[in-house]
C-alpha cells in the first residue's frame, strides 16, 4: 500500500473558534491521518495527535478508551478492527457532511 496521500492545505479549512480548531491544525490531523491509514495503521505511527484528533478534540468523537494505547488495540490492532475503524469513520464523514457548518468542521 503507498504511502503518499493527498496533502490538504490550511486554506480549505475554516477556523471553529477552538484552540485544536484552527485551519492550520485541521490541515495537519488530516494530513497525518491520511499517511498513518495509507500505511496500514502501523503501531508505531500511531501518535498522541493522532489519538487525540480521533478521540479528544472532536474531530470524529470516537471513544477515547481511556489512553492511546487502549484506543489503538480497540480500534486499530487487527485487520478486522482496522477495517471496521475504517468503515465506521466512512460512514460517519458521510452521514455528517450533510449537516456539517464550516465555521465548525471547515471545508475540503
């Protein structure tokens, strides 16, 4: 699998008024969830803003199972719970998108 993923830049974001919501800090969680999913999820990629985007600063609301480590194994430590994580933030990006203001999630 590559590990080259699309680059999003600040400019396609819209600031939600949050300290972890600014377009440059959207940009960046994006960028790197892009990369560490390209490259299957590996462990040791799997970085504190990483897990916090996932799970603390609201960008998808996924549980935080108390630390990084439980939300890795609960989430992302097997091909079947790799593929039902995927699965599960698809739908919810595209459940959501709908109903999303910019001001809040910004734009792509």
């Amino acid at each position: 699998m590559s590990t080259r993923a699309p680059r999003y830049q600040p400019a396609q974001f819209v600031a939600s008024g949050w300290e972890s919501g600014t377009p440059e800090r959207k940009a960046r969680f994006v960028n790197a969830l892009l990369r560490f999913i390209a490259a299957d999820c590996p462990r040791e990629r799997f970085t504190r803003s990483l897990y916090d985007g996932l799970s603390n600063h609201g960008y998808f609301g996924f549980i935080a199972h108390y630390n990084l480590d439980g939300f890795y194994e609960a989430q992302l430590s097997t091909p079947d719970r790799r593929a039902r994580f995927l699965n599960d933030l698809r739908q919810d990006c595209g459940r959501d998108a709908p109903t999303m203001t910019a001001p809040t999630y910004g734009a792509m």
